[in-house]
C-alpha cells in the first residue's frame, strides 16, 4: 500500500504534462531533495547472492551508509543480432538465475524498507563486441517487427513498475540507431505510460543525448556520461575537471532548452590506467589504478554535482552482494576502493544549493 500511495505522490508532482502546465521545468519537484544519489545495483548471477536475497539485503544497507538514495535495478532483453527484428526477454519467468520479475520486486521491497528509491531501467544486452547502440534492423518491416517488440518489453516492465511501486522508469538505454525514428519512440512512451503513470526518463549514449528528438515526452533527460576526459594514464583530478568543462556547457545549453534537468543514469571509471578516458579499448589486464580512479570520481564532484541543471548520478556499478570487488580489481565497481570513501564523503554532504 505504502510504496504505492508513494509512487501516486511522486506522479503528482513530477507528470511532464502536470509541471510544464504549472510553468515549472518537468520532473522538477522529483529532484527536491537535490540531485540523485544513485548507484546502478547489478543482480548477481551467483546462486542466491541475487536480487532479494539475504546478501542483497546487506548490499543494500551498505550503500545506505554510503548516502545511497536512489538505485537503479536492471531486467535485460537479449538480441542475437544487430540486424534481429526482435528479442526475448523473461517475461514473467520463475526459474533461471538471472533477473525475474519475482527477484525484480523482492529487492525492490528490500530497497523501500531501507528508505531506498529505485528506477527500473530495461536493458538489451548482445554479445560484445556489440552494444546496444549497434541495434540497427535491415528493412522497414523489419524496424516495424522490432518496435513491436520493443513496445512489449518496455509494457512488460512498465506495469511491474507500477504493481511494484517502483520510484522511476527509464523507458530504454544507449540504443543510439533507434532514437532517430521519432514516431516509434513517441508510441513507445505513450504505452508506457497508459502503464505506469510515474516520472519517466532514457539513457541516451552520451553524444545521442544531444540528438533525442523526444525529451518532451519525457520527464528528465537521461545520459550515459562516459565521455573521455584526458588521455593520460593516470591525470589528476584538476586537469579532469577541467576536461569537463565544455561537456558542462554543451549539458547545461540542453538542460535550459527542453526545461528538464539531466540525470547521469550510468556513469563510472574503471580503475586501470586511462580509466577515465576511452573505457572500451582498456584490456583486461590493465595495471590496476585505483587514485586514478578516485581522481576520476573527484572531478565529476568537483564540476559537475554541483552545476544547477543536474539532477543526480547512478554509478557504474555495485553488485547485489558484499564483497564483490576491491583493491585487486581493475574493472569498474567502486567497493573497497578509494572511488568508495569518495562517494560516502560527497554523498553524506548536505545537497548543493542553487
């Protein structure tokens, strides 16, 4: 009853619809508490260390201390192909260790007993090298076959928002070659919201975010923020800032023109050398580099949270058990590393005032 009656409230205040006729930026009163201090929380595929688990449980409490507010939680569709005209997904499915919907609203419920806000935020996942910005159907029947399902999925995952309770919705993520074809996507977020009547968003890659032709229809705009900065193995934090610079001009021009703030639904560093320049071509084994990986994180704090356009961050990522990462690692997750201490001292701050 509770985290609905919540959602309604939050429906109330953040319809894009309901705020621009009060002639205030949409999605406004969601960011009254200042920007989101989010994390992107990853279902792990280890037996009983998932979603809803005892040990998600403890996950959850440990972003908590952080300062944690919002997380987001991810279901995935998955496509054989760049060219396929369609995907599956698990639709309603029990078994299987990945994340069904049962899992979906049991660390949900643990989110929200914790004073948690969660943002269900779909994925499509290919085998690399693909990503979901390679979707890309052949012919127009098969863009047509494609959006159909697409419009499934994102319903699919819209109405267990709402039976959830759920705080936020992204209704898709970095599928680049899509977003051009206006008319689909606009169709796309009509059904989701005949679903769910929550603040909506997309997690657009971060230059696909300046071409999205339908952030009107949307609540807060929603970017991916993985722009490389410098390309020194290991710079520090003021020549990252400074690097952010013309990214924060170019974010804050499209802020002030759709009237909504900007979210980085992803963003992370990884701790290797170069973390914080072009991620995808680090190999595997990288020398590990955790101060610049905390540097990295510094000058996000340092030039970007406190700009008056933003609207909150979900970092990349944490996984729903304790102990998943640490000192050794070189990949993206933050426990046990200084990136950690970094975001607990920034998030436990009062928010930024504008």
């Amino acid at each position: 009853m509770w985290p609905r009656l919540g959602a309604l409230l939050v429906v109330a205040a953040c319809a894009a619809g309901d705020a621009e006729r009060a002639g205030v930026p949409a999605g406004g009163a969601c960011f009254t508490g200042g920007p989101h201090r989010g994390m992107s929380y990853a279902h792990a595929m280890r037996g009983g260390r998932g979603y809803g688990s005892e040990h998600s449980e403890r996950s959850l409490r440990a972003l908590r201390g952080l300062g944690v507010e919002w997380i987001s939680i991810t279901p995935f569709g998955f496509q054989r192909d760049a060219a396929a005209r369609s995907f599956r997904w698990l639709a309603g499915e029990s078994r299987g260790a990945g994340e069904t919907d049962e899992r979906l609203e049991a660390v949900t419920r643990q989110a929200h007993a914790l004073g948690l806000k969660v943002m269900l935020k779909p994925h499509i996942w290919l085998r690399p090298p693909l990503w979901p910005g390679s979707i890309e159907p052949r012919s127009e029947a098969d863009w047509t076959a494609w959006f159909a399902t697409y419009e499934a999925f994102a319903v699919h995952y819209a109405r267990l928002a709402r039976e959830a309770g759920l705080d936020a919705f992204c209704v898709g993520n970095e599928l680049a070659k899509t977003t051009a074809r206006e008319a689909e996507w606009r169709r796309v977020i009509a059904a989701v919201r005949r679903e769910y009547a929550g603040p909506l968003t997309y997690g657009a890659e971060a230059e696909e975010v300046f071409r999205v032709p339908f952030w009107d229809a949307l609540d807060f705009i929603g970017v991916s923020a993985y722009y490389p900065l410098v390309a020194e193995p290991s710079p520090g934090r003021s020549a990252l800032a400074e690097a952010w610079g013309p990214i924060v001009a170019r974010l804050a021009r499209l802020s002030a023109s759709q009237r909504r703030k900007v979210v980085f639904t992803e963003l992370g560093y990884r701790s290797a050398r170069q973390g914080a320049w072009r991620h995808w071509e680090i190999e595997d084994t990288a020398p590990v580099d955790l101060w610049a990986q905390a540097e990295a994180y510094e000058a996000f704090f340092l030039a970007v949270w406190p700009q008056p356009w933003f609207g909150g961050v979900y970092w990349w990522k944490w996984f729903s058990h304790p102990g998943h990462s640490g000192p050794g690692s070189n990949d993206f997750e933050l426990e046990g590393k200084p990136a950690e201490l970094v975001v607990r001292r920034h998030y436990r701050r009062p928010p930024p005032r504008y």
